[in-house]
C-alpha cells in the first residue's frame, strides 16, 4: 500500500465513479482499476461495491476511507511543514457551517485569521445543518457547528452558544404595529411566513411550536436560501422567524429590519461544535478551533447584538422551547 493508491480510492469514493475519477485524475480508467484491485488483494478485503450506477464503499471501505482522509491530510501537512521554513503555524482547514452561522461569525472569524495566523488558509463551507452534518461524518472537514448533538465518527461535540429566535419583518412593515418590541406567537402564527422547507430543522421545530398551541401557520413561501428569504422580508413579502445571525450581514450592508421577541416563550436554538480528537487535529485546525470560540466569545460579551448567549439558559417563569 502507497499514498497514491490510496489517493486514487478516496478520489473514486467522492466521485462515486471510476470513470469520473480517471478523468479528474487524468488517468486511464483500467490502470486506475489496477490500483484499486491492487489495494483490495493487500488488505483481502473488497473496498468498493460496483455497479451499473457507480461505485459504493463497502463497510470495509468506508472504514478505510475514512481513515485515509485523515492519513492525507496528515501526510499534506507534513510536506508543507517540510518544505517551507521553522516558523508561523500553516495549513489547510476546513470548517463547516450553517448560512446564519456564517452570518454572525463567519466575517469577524476571518479577519482574526488574517490578522493572526495569515499563513492559515481557512476553507468554509456552508450550507444546511444536515448537509454539514453529512461532510463531517464523512470525515470532509476538520470542525463543524451544528444545532443537535448527534453521533458523528470519531467527532468531539461541545456546547458552543445559544441563540434565540426572533420574528424578522422589513423595518417599514405594517403587519406588526409600530413601537412593538414583542409578538404573541398566535399573531406570528397568522403574518405571511417565510420559512425554509419542511426538511430543514428550524421548520419542523417552528411547526411543531405551533401545533402544539393549535395553531396553523401561513406560509406564503418555503425558501431554503437565507439571502432570497432575507431579500423577500426586505420587499415586504412577509415576516420570517430566525436567529439575530440573520440580520447581521444584512444590517452591516446597509439593510435594516425589525425583530420582535416573542411574549408568551422564549424560543431558542442551541450551537454545538464539531471537532476531530485533539490528537488528530492539524496544529492549524486547532488554532481555528480556538480562534472560532474565541470570536463566539467576543460576539457575546460585547453585546453588539441581542440573543447571543454563552452558555445554556436557566430555567425562566416564560415557557422556553428549544430549536434544533
């Protein structure tokens, strides 16, 4: 067994195709196939399930492939240490997370890294919890925030923050009364909704809010983008129901919306971090995980904006639902 082999199976995994992968490889498939087959003879075991369709890890090769992510990053890490001068800490880290995440802090996470460790070189991807979910149990990424402590392989989950959730509408919206800094949940019930589709975390848990005090939701739109929601609240289309993350970017921009609390609970969403073991953690990736909290911290203790918290609620007299 060699790097490049194993290259060449992670490569084949996330293309899902031999075919694909030699083309992305620039190397003839049946050559390519010879690898493979010389892989598997090594380990007596068979790592790929093929089809018409493609190719599918068996559990033999997901266990190896998860492990050969890892093996290559290490291995990257290392000709890079190699191959550059004793000195600022460097690499390659990818994190993964949701749009109102990104939103909240994902610039200032950012500009502290340019500014402190400039020779990092930091690759977000954002995108739906469940999707960033999927990548960091595929051993895709290096940390994640996430809105459930779900099992992940090998993943070390903590508390990260929490935040509440606001009904969101234009700052020239005539759907709530002027001077208003609360709203039943009932009168949030009744405003056209925009909201994300019923497969989104946030939805199901806002539904489920409602049903449980008997009431219906108007949902005029389901939008899983965040900026074509943000961009429908702004036209007067409707109000949304969403974390203050929201309306960060929105307002640094020059766009200015109202939020509302709700009267009768307080609704909140819990944050978790994602990270590999420490052992397996680039210094680099540990130097961002320290940096991410770092700007979480500064997020809440400066108290720039409401409904951040540092660490979960007390138990209040006005009811709390938590959103996953």
């Amino acid at each position: 067994m060699d790097i490049r082999q194993l290259r060449y199976f992670v490569h084949i995994v996330d293309c899902g195709s031999l075919s694909s992968a030699a083309r992305e490889l620039y190397i003839a498939q049946p050559a390519l196939s010879q690898q493979i087959a010389k892989l598997e003879a090594e380990v007596d075991r068979p790592l790929l399930s093929r089809s018409s369709k493609g190719v599918l890890p068996t559990e033999y090769g997901l266990a190896l492939y998860h492990h050969a992510r890892f093996m290559l990053r290490q291995f990257d890490q290392t000709i890079e240490i190699a191959r550059g001068e004793i000195g600022p800490v460097q690499g390659v880290v990818t994190v993964g997370l949701p749009a109102t995440t990104v939103a909240a802090i994902g610039l200032p996470l950012v500009k502290r890294l340019r500014e402190r460790f400039p020779s990092i070189l930091l690759n977000v991807v954002e995108g739906m919890s469940g999707h960033i979910g999927q990548l960091m149990r595929l051993g895709q990424l290096d940390m994640a925030v996430l809105f459930s402590q779900e099992s992940a392989m090998e993943a070390v989950i903590e508390p990260l923050m929490v935040e509440e959730l606001f009904l969101i509408l234009s700052l020239e919206s005539p759907l709530v009364p002027a001077g208003l800094d609360r709203v039943d949940l009932a009168k949030a019930a009744a405003l056209p909704l925009i909201l994300p589709t019923r497969d989104h975390g946030l939805r199901q848990r806002i539904e489920a809010e409602f049903e449980n005090r008997g009431l219906s939701a108007n949902v005029v739109a389901q939008v899983d983008s965040l900026s074509l929601v943000m961009d429908c609240v702004y036209d007067g289309m409707g109000a949304t129901i969403k974390p203050m993350g929201a309306i960060m970017k929105e307002s640094a921009g020059g766009r200015r919306f109202r939020f509302l609390a709700f009267r009768d609970l307080v609704l909140r969403r819990r944050n978790f971090l994602y990270t590999l073991p420490a052992e397996q953690l680039t210094p680099a990736a540990a130097v961002v995980v320290a940096e991410l909290r770092e700007t979480v911290r500064l997020l809440i203790t400066d108290k720039v904006w409401p409904g951040f918290e540092g660490e979960f609620p007390e138990a209040s007299a006005v009811p709390e639902a938590i959103a996953s």
